[in-house]
C-alpha cells in the first residue's frame, strides 16, 4: 500500500487563515491573504480614499431600486484568500451570505474596485498580484484606477478565466477619457474625471 501524501498546501492554507484571524492589525491599517501570503497595507491615504469614495457615492446612484448596492470596508472571502477592496458591489442582503462572519462570499461580488495607492508594493499589489487573485476567483468585473500609470489610467477587467488567473478582456482609457462598465449590475456605469479627478500634471 502507498501512503499518501499530506496536501501541504492545504495545511498552509489552513495556517495562514488561523494566523490572519488572530492578527490584530494597528489603527489605519488592513491585512489580506493574497496568493497566499498574509499582507498588510495601510489605510486613508487621502486622494485614493477621496477617489475611492467618488466611486461609491456615484455607484451607489447608479444601482438605486436593484438587488445591488456598492460596500466599502468590507471583507470578501475566496476559499481561505481574504481582500479588503477600496469598493465592492454585492447584493443588499449580502449578509445572509457571509463567509463565517468574516465576509462576503466571491459568489455575491459581481464587481470589485480597487484605487491604486502610492508605493511600489501596493501598485504590484493591485496591478499584478490582486488581478490574478481576483481572476482566479471568478470576479465578473475588476475596475482599477491608477493615479501612478502614466498621467493616470483607468482599466476595466472582464470575462475571467480562473485556471489561467487572468482576464480574456481589457479596456484601458487614460483620465480624461470616459469608460462604461460593460456588464453586471453595474452595466452602462461611467467613470469619468468626476471620480477620478484630471489627469496627473493638469491639477
């Protein structure tokens, strides 16, 4: 008989979510499992919470009478990955559909939002790392506006493709130029300057 292997990956999986659980992360900052690695970052840098707020008041507008509503400071749990987005939209009553008191399941999350926040690290994070994360689960929509590409850009991610941890569609504008969300809940949204402000060097 050949003994099995234990799925070690699963025991570090296990270990890591018992160890996010029992941090306690210092005032101003959040802690996330991405791709397997506990991550924490700091909260309330000014102009990313002033865009990321922009966006949930104008979300917020555009799902008024749907099942939909936009959530911010709110945990979304894939497996035993954890991410805490600038902006998310799930369902009103996503509270029935929680992850063990921890957060909203990805099956409830149509489109998450992330702004990209100053630092060489939180921008891999955002671009690279959290875009494969969230492809890999399955998020319909991913929305990132990055104050740092360029004079700013705005992209809008669609039709993931979970085993090769990417999106099949991308549309990326610069600031200045609207972007519709083309599908979901949030179909025909615009992002326009009045979220994400003009582009860099013009203010």
């Amino acid at each position: 008989m050949t003994a099995l292997a234990p799925d070690v990956s699963s025991e570090l999986d296990e270990a890591l979510w018992q160890a996010w659980e029992a941090l306690e992360a210092p005032e101003g900052f959040r802690a996330e499992i991405v791709e397997g690695a506990i991550e924490v970052w700091r909260t309330g840098q000014c102009t990313q919470a002033r865009r990321a707020n922009r966006l949930r008041d104008a979300l917020g507008g555009h799902l008024a009478g749907s099942p939909y509503m936009p959530y911010q400071c709110m945990y979304v749990v894939h497996r035993r990955s954890v991410w805490a987005p600038d902006v998310l939209i799930a369902l009103r009553n996503a509270d029935e559909d929680d992850a063990q008191d921890v957060g909203i399941r990805t099956s409830a999350v149509p489109v998450i939002a992330e702004v990209v926040a100053p630092g060489q690290d939180d921008i891999t994070r955002d671009r690279c790392r959290k875009r494969r994360a969230y492809a890999r689960a399955g998020i319909p929509v991913y929305v990132l506006i990055d104050d740092y590409d360029g004079r700013g850009t705005v992209t809008v991610l669609t039709a993931p493709r979970p085993a090769e941890a990417t999106y099949a569609a991308e549309h990326r504008v610069p600031y200045g130029t609207d972007i519709t969300i083309p599908e979901g809940p949030a179909k025909g949204f615009v992002i326009d300057e009045t979220i994400t402000g003009p582009p860099r060097g013009d203010r």
